[in-house]
C-alpha cells in the first residue's frame, strides 16, 4: 500500500503539481535563481558565481521571482491553504 500523500487533508502531490506550474511561467532567468536559492538552498554569491551574475543581478532576479510567484498563487487556492497550514486534518 502506497503511503498517504496528504498533510493536513492537502493532497501533497497536488501541492507539488501545482507549484511546478507556477514556476513554469517565470522567466528562465528567474526561475533558475529561484530554484537555486529557494529549493537547492545555495547563498546568493554562490548563485551569482553559478550562474555569471552579479550579486545584484541575482538579488534583483530574486525579487522578481518571488514577486511573480506570490501573484501568481493567488489564482491557486490550495498552494495558499497549504502554505498557512490550513485544509483541516489529515
């Protein structure tokens, strides 16, 4: 039996399935600094070395990113829910 993929009555894989989405409408550019700060958990300058940036390049790419993404999770009630550790009990 495959284990429950639910937290707090959110089914998790839908959580992930759509955050993916989101993150398919930045810009190449923002995504990759997105992912390499926020998922991979790099610092900024090893971002900036990574990529040829400058700090503030990456800095301001960050932005953004988070700007674009908090946007567009507007539109994605789940992602919200999920994120304010709402959605009941699993």
């Amino acid at each position: 039996e495959l284990p429950d993929r639910a937290v707090r009555g959110i089914d998790v894989d839908e959580v992930l399935r759509r955050f993916y989405a989101l993150l398919d409408k930045l810009g190449t550019e923002e995504r990759l600094v997105f992912v390499l700060r926020r998922v991979d958990d790099m610092q900024l300058q090893d971002v900036a070395k990574a990529m040829r940036l400058s700090l503030a390049t990456v800095k301001r790419r960050l932005r953004r990113a988070d700007a674009s993404l908090s946007r567009f999770m507007e539109s994605e009630p789940v992602l919200v829910d999920y994120l304010r550790g709402e959605g009941g009990e699993a």
